[in-house]
C-alpha cells in the first residue's frame, strides 16, 4: 500500500515537471 502511494506522489511530480 505504502509503495502505491509512493508511486502516485512520484506520477504527479512528474507530471507536474513534464507539464501534462
């Protein structure tokens, strides 16, 4: 469960740096 969030917190800063 702790890896799940992880991975939604890292999608969205990648999305935000990417500019989606």
């Amino acid at each position: 469960m702790d890896v799940y969030i992880s991975s939604l917190i890292w999608f969205n800063i990648t999305r935000y740096i990417i500019g989606w």
